[in-house]
C-alpha cells in the first residue's frame, strides 16, 4: 500500500498486540499507542483523539514525535539522526515520506520471518542530500522490531555520529527497570523512577558488556512478573550501543536504542548507506508476558536449536591449564557414565598456552601438551558417544605468540602500539582480511579434523584504543560485522556446528550475536546461590534452552559459597544443563546423585526447552517460584528455592502461575528424591493433591519449611477439567 497524502492512522495487530501509527506525507511514522490489541477498530477516531493541543508553539507542545525524532519538528531532546557534512546538513526534514505497509518481509531470516507485518516508510531530504528510512516491524509473537537506515545522496561524504530511532510508551510508565552487573555477578536488576530527563546505558567495549541493561522497561509503577503494564527494549547488537529511556517536558516516554559510534566511524560517501541494529521491543502485563514474546520470537527461527540440548561437560574448574590426559579421559568416563552428551575441552590446548599470558592466536594444537594431537581424546569421546566441543577466543590474541610477532599490524591499535592489556591480552583486528582469514582456517582445519561439534566462543577483553592499523581509525563497528561473518562461514563450511557466545561469563549476550549462536554462557560465576538470580533476570531475553548452566564443585571458585548437590543440580537442571567439576575427584554417592538429577533434567527437558516461562511475585524475596508451563498447560514444572532466611515461618505461600483456571492438576514433588523437606517441615500436599489451576495461582500451596539454600521441584499434570465449567 503506497500513501503519499493526507495524515492516517495504520493499525498493526499481530500476537494479541496493537500497534497504531500515524502516518503523513511529510513526516516518518509516529507511534500513537503500543499495547493490548484494540480489535478491529475504526482508526480515524483516533487520530483525532490523541491528537495534542498546541497552544502556541509545536516546540514546546510536539504535537508529533516520529520514530526518529526531528529536532527541525521542534523535539528538543536527542536527535534520532545525528550528523553532518563537516558541520552543514545536520538538521533534516522532509520534502517526502512514503509508507509502504506490507504483510511479507525481506527474505531470509530475521527478516523473513511469516506471519509479520511491515511499515517502511522513507524520507528525502533533497536540501541535505539524504534518503532517512526507518523500518517498524510487528511479528506473529506481538514481538516489536525497529530499525533505521540512511542513505547519503549528496556528492560529500556525511558522517553518521548517531542514529537512535524511538518508540514511545504508555503515560502509565513511571518506573524503569533495566540490569547492571560486573563480570561474575551479571544481570542484576535495578530500578528508579522515570523521571525527566534520560537515563543512558552505553556500553563502550566493542559489546553489550558484564553490565549490559540487557532490556529497558519502562512500566506502571510495582510492575512485576504477573502485573503492571510494561514494555521494554533491548539492542540486537554485539558491538559498542547504548540504550535510554528519555521522558520530555511535553510528556513524551521513550525508549530508545542504537549503536554508539565512535569519531569518524561511519562516513558515508555518496550513495553509502547506514542502517541502526534492530530496536526489539516487547511489552505485556507483567514482565512474564513482554518476556514470552521475545521466546516466541526467537523459537519461532529457522535456526533455533531444536533437538534435545546435549547435557555437557567443560573441564575448565575441573583441570583449568594442566591439561593432563589420563585425567581428561577420566573425566570423560565419568561424565559418560552420569549421562553426559557432550564433552568440551576449555582454554589450554593450543600452542604455548601453558597459562593466560601466551598463546592467544596460535590455534594449533599444542604438541609438547598433547604430543599426539587431540585425537586420543577426541576418539574416546566420540567411542563413549559423546559429542565434542572445544574452546576458543577466535578476536583475541597474546603479545607473546607467533601471531603477534609475525603481523603486528593486525593488532588494534591507536599510534601507541597495542594499549592496554587486560588478562594480559589485546584484541585481533579482523578488519584485516589476513587476519581473518587466518582464524576462519585455522578454526575449520581443527573443526574439520577432529570432528568438533561444539565450539565455546570466548571474548575476554573489551575493545579499548581500538584503531585499524596504520591509521588508527575506529573498528569496532568492522569488528562486530566480521564477528558475525566468522561465526557465519564457520556455520556454513559446518553445517550442525554449534556456537556458545562466552564472554568472560555472560559479557556478550544480544539477540545479534544469537542469531548465529546456539547458547550463551551465563557467568562465569557458577555458585547455585548467585546463579538463581542471574539465570531469572537472564530468561527475560531469553528462554531457557540457550542458557548455559552448570552443576560446579560443592565449594565455589568464585564466590567460596559451599553449597549441597541438590541445589547446585535443581539450579543448572533449569537451562542447558552442563557440568563443570572434577568429577575423578568425586564421591561414587556423589556421582550416583548426579546421575540422578541429570536423569531428572532429560525427563524435564522438552517441557523446559519449548514451555512458557513463569514466574511469581514473591511475597517474600527469600522464596522464588518459577516454571515452565506447556504451550497446551497440560503440564508444567516449577521450582521453589530458598534464597534468603525467610521473613516467617513457615515462609508462607507459594503460588503456580499460568496454569489452565479451568482444568485440575496432579501435583508431586518430583526432586530432591531423597525427602529434602523433613516429614516436620513438609506441608500435607506434598504427598501429591489435585487442585484447580486457578486455585493454584489464587489460593496457592504453603511453603514447605526449607533450608537456605535448598530447593524442590514440583511436577504438575493436568487431570481433568474443573468440574462446574
Ligand atoms: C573465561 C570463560 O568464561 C571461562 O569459562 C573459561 O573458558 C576461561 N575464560 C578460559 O580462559
């Protein structure tokens, strides 16, 4: 459909969610309501009833703020497009705006994802030579997605200093939600109220970073899991970004996210182009709602692992550099034995790589370590019928390497040499082809050689001075591009390979680099304790199959917590579970009962890995309550843990949201086998009762009295449907 005149109003609806832009001939679209579905409702009429007073003056009232706010419209907070011509061609408006409504996007996926719809709507600039488009998209999930691009049609070249395209929110918004972290501590939520102003997350390291917001919600003031209406936007992006909520005098409310560019980094010649990373937005009431879109979103890919996720061993916190091989086979024998699936030799294995100041770059196998390659382990891992995973950090590279000597120029660097190490290590410019091309082959060669079916793609230090060489210019947003080119051809030279995107624990994890990576590592921070937090607030973004989770040893490395089996296990079962332990030194008692959970996690897994996450409002903070819940409901898990010394005791009740009100279900107690709940602390229905679903998420179960740092899982069927329906 192509409009040229006259202002309308388009309505969107897709996934239970309405969309109603404003659409006019001389302005990009503008963004009246984003919400629950209107129906099918006469548009016009709302035109006229959102439409602002002005008094005297547009500036002061913006009447319209467009996805990408203008400040010639009279919007005086940030730009959506900011940049010039050496300073002229900075302000833009629009001789034109056409809007293109279609039901099919561009192919390939993301883009070409069924069931979404799209406006694409393009302004020319003819006095400053640009071509401004911004894309809106509305998928089957109700998942947002909004991007922008811009083309310069000048003869000179116009620097891009920042595009940050805007979807404003409901007036109701008064309290932001977002995330905050450091490495081994990651996703930790914050919130404060949205005031005027702007509340700006960057990230300056070449990727969204150990502090990522992750998501920024914007929502009724005391949103929860369950309640208060709340959107939320999160970057698709690996490389330098920054999201903001910005509220106006005029009572405008913002979300907004981009790319940071850095000095210089995108300089368009004539006819060049520049298109913003996709804007995912996702609202609901409650947090679970806005999350279940962005999972329905992502399971909906072509590319989204669907076979059941190998249980996996990594040696790193069992063996870390001593790489020793009668003990990695012993490990394997065990992991084999408890049920394991996939084996993953960590950091160590290559060229002078005895301990984290060498090596980075060599990626060949080294052989005073491993005299006869890899192939005495990796055969024995494929004879147990193991898959194998190997370790490396493909941007990365160690001064003191044959890699670094040989080619100091594909080295970041800004004029003084390679800057700051951290972790003792610099970052590998893959702008430069040799350098890329080097890693694409050295990789394929030992995928290809010993059948690697697994690779752990780590990312231990931020991109600080990074300069290409010999000129300096910044090449970060090249690096994140040729990430992903990487990433791409190994996939497709080997078409099964799976990718985890590690970053020193959870520092890279973005929609961008998922779209070719099959899970991400959480934290390098695996205490059950810390995990129980980090795992929640990760499942926001996304579902639980693309979360790496391990069971660790009984005392942490990180945080020194100890901690009991069955909580170490009952924590890593809820994602992608893994193993990270020296299980030769393990107690046989110990290793039976990590058989034991394992067992339990592959009778869970397909429920885990496609059912609508959960969770509840705690009461108390000391006791969290999540599930899954089967698209159907005719079944679900849930897992109560307790995290703190709760506030009463006993601790009160739990509820089992997002069952079917109308049906009765079969709940038991599934795991710890071994009566973890004491016959004095176990409520009557943990012998199993049949309740109604509505009963269990209005009336709930009592808390059985746990111990800190304990938890049950509880297994629920539906029976029947509720009699009086
Ligand atoms: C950081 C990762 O997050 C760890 O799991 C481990 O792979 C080390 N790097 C290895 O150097």
């Amino acid at each position: 459909m192509e409009l040229s005149t006259g202002v309308i109003a388009e309505h969107l609806r897709r996934g239970g969610t309405s969309v109603v832009l404003r659409l006019e001939d001389t302005e990009l679209p503008c963004l009246l309501y984003w919400g629950t579905d209107l129906g099918d409702v006469e548009t016009g009429p709302i035109l006229e009833a959102t439409a602002r007073p002005v008094g005297d003056s547009v500036v002061y009232a913006n009447p319209v703020v467009a996805l990408l706010p203008r400040h010639s419209s009279g919007w005086l907070g940030r730009p959506g497009l900011v940049g010039s011509r050496a300073g002229r061609s900075w302000s833009v408006s629009f001789d034109a705006v056409t809007h293109d409504v279609t039901e099919a996007c561009t192919p390939g996926w993301p883009d070409g994802a069924p069931g979404a719809v799209r406006v694409r709507s393009t302004g020319t600039d003819a006095v400053n030579g640009l071509v401004v488009t911004t894309e809106l998209e509305l998928h089957a999930s109700g998942l947002l997605r909004l991007r922008a691009g811009v083309r310069n049609t000048g003869p000179d070249g116009y620097e891009v200093v920042s595009l940050l395209p805007a979807l404003p929110v409901g007036e109701q918004a008064n309290e932001l939600l977002d995330m905050t972290g450091r490495h081994s501590r990651e996703r930790t939520p914050q919130r404060r109220p949205f005031d005027q102003g702007s509340w700006v997350r960057e990230a300056w390291g070449g990727r969204p970073g150990h502090d990522s917001a992750t998501m920024l919600c914007a929502g009724e003031s005391g949103f929860g899991f369950r309640r208060g209406r709340v959107w939320g936007v999160h970057l698709a992006w690996s490389g330098n970004q920054v999201l903001t909520a910005e509220r106006s005098p005029s009572g405008w409310r913002l979300l907004r996210g981009g790319e940071l560019l850095l000095p210089g980094e995108r300089v368009l010649a004539h006819d060049e182009e520049y298109w913003s990373p996709w804007l995912v937005a996702s609202w609901g009431e409650g947090l679970d709602e806005l999350s279940s879109r962005v999972h329905r979103f992502l399971r909906a890919r072509p590319q989204h692992p669907r076979s059941a996720r190998p249980v996996l061993l990594n040696v790193w916190e069992a063996v870390y550099f001593d790489h020793d091989l009668p003990h990695l086979l012993d490990l394997a024998e065990k992991a084999a034995a408890v049920g394991v699936e996939r084996y993953v030799l960590d950091d160590g294995w290559f060229r002078g790589r005895r301990d984290d100041t060498a090596g980075l770059g060599d990626w060949y196998v080294d052989d005073g370590v491993w005299p006869d390659g890899l192939a005495p382990l990796t055969d024995r891992v494929h004879e147990l019928g193991m898959q194998f995973g190997l370790w490396f950090e493909p941007e990365m590279v160690s001064l003191d390497s044959d890699l670094a000597r040989e080619h100091p120029e594909w080295l970041f660097g800004t004029g003084r040499g390679p800057g700051v190490p951290s972790r003792q290590q610099h970052v590998l410019d893959l702008g430069h082809p040799g350098a890329f091309d080097h890693v694409l082959e050295r990789m394929s060669e030992l995928v290809a050689r010993y059948g690697v079916d697994f690779v752990k793609w780590d990312h231990n230090r931020p991109l600080v001075d990074a300069g290409h060489q010999p000129t300096g210019v910044p090449g970060v947003h090249v690096q994140t591009l040729a990430t992903y080119r990487l990433m791409d051809a190994l996939k497709s030279r080997f078409p099964g390979l799976e990718i985890e995107s590690c970053c020193g624990g959870g520092g890279r994890i973005d929609l961008g680099v998922m779209e070719r990576c099959d899970r991400v590592w959480v934290s390098d921070n695996i205490d059950a304790h810390e995990r129980q937090r980090m795992q929640r607030w990760t499942s926001l973004l996304l579902p639980p199959e693309l979360l790496g989770t391990h069971v660790g040893s009984a005392r942490d490395h990180t945080t020194g917590r100890s901690l009991d089996l069955d909580f170490r296990a009952g924590t890593a079962v809820w994602g992608h579970l893994g193993v990270e332990w020296d299980l030769s030194a393990v107690s046989d008692t110990d290793l039976d009962e990590l058989a034991e959970w394992v067992a339990v996690h592959k009778s869970l897994r397909d429920l885990l890995h496609t059912g609508d996450v959960v969770r509840a409002d705690p009461t108390d903070p000391a006791v969290q309550v999540e599930g899954v819940v089967a698209a159907d409901r005719s079944e679900a898990a849930y897992r109560v843990a307790v995290v703190e010394h709760p506030l009463t005791d006993p601790p009160g009740r739990i509820t089992l949201p997002g069952l079917d009100p109308g049906r009765t279900y079969r709940v038991e107690l599934v795991a710890p086998s071994d009566g973890a709940v004491s016959p004095a602390d176990a409520p009557a229905w943990v012998k199993g009762v049949e309740l109604g679903g509505r009963v269990l998420e209005e009336v709930g179960l009592v808390c059985p009295r746990l111990a800190v740092d304990t938890l049950v899982l509880l297994r629920v069927t539906a029976v029947r449907r509720s009699a009086g329906r």
